[in-house]
C-alpha cells in the first residue's frame, strides 16, 4: 500500500475536520457540519454524473482502508455531534462511492 503526499494531506484534514465536529464547540463544529455536508452533497453530484471511472476509481480501491476508517471517524462524530440525518446521508454516499469505485474497478480488470 502506498500513500503519496496528497493522501496524508487530505487525512489530516479529514480528521481535523471530525474532531472539529466531535470536540468543537459553536462556529467551530457548525463550520466542520458544513464541510461534510457541502462535501458529501457534491460526492453525491459527481457520482451521479459518472466521475468515478478509470484513475479515481483505482486511486480510491488503492486508498480504501484508510478512507473507511476516516469515514468511519467522521460518522461516529456526526452521531456523537447530535446530527444523524447528516451522518446517514453521509454512510450512504460513503457506500456509493466505495461501491461505484469496486464496480469501476472491475469492470477495467474484465477487460
């Protein structure tokens, strides 16, 4: 398994981000419900427009142990936060994705 600088990068940010929503209080949690609801909405809006193919999905299939725990991170703040409609729109893009990703992925090795 191989992690580059941008995966780092955007795991750091991933977690500040949770904790900011698990142990922030006032603007702080408010503007972590806000990325992750922003950022899950416009998940939602790439997939249904086919953007998981080719690279993405095989950088996503590289990277996905790591990307379910953090997802996994930012879902439990979510509920602890007091926000499970946000937490359950957010598993089910989570599982849209890894599933569009899987899909993706076997369909170049069938080929």
């Amino acid at each position: 398994m191989k992690y580059d600088k941008q995966a780092i990068i955007t795991s750091a940010i991933s977690v500040s981000i949770g904790s900011a929503v698990m142990f922030g209080s006032g603007a702080l949690q408010t503007f972590g419900v806000y990325v992750i609801g922003t950022l899950s909405a416009l998940s939602l809006f790439l997939l249904l427009f086919g953007a998981m193919k080719g690279d993405v999905a095989q950088r996503s299939m590289e990277q996905a142990p790591i990307n379910t725990a953090l997802s996994l991170y930012q879902l439990s703040a979510l509920i602890y936060a007091g926000y499970p409609k946000l937490a359950a729109f957010y598993a089910v893009v989570t599982f849209l994705l890894v599933a569009m990703a899987y899909g993706a992925t076997k369909k170049e090795v069938e080929q």
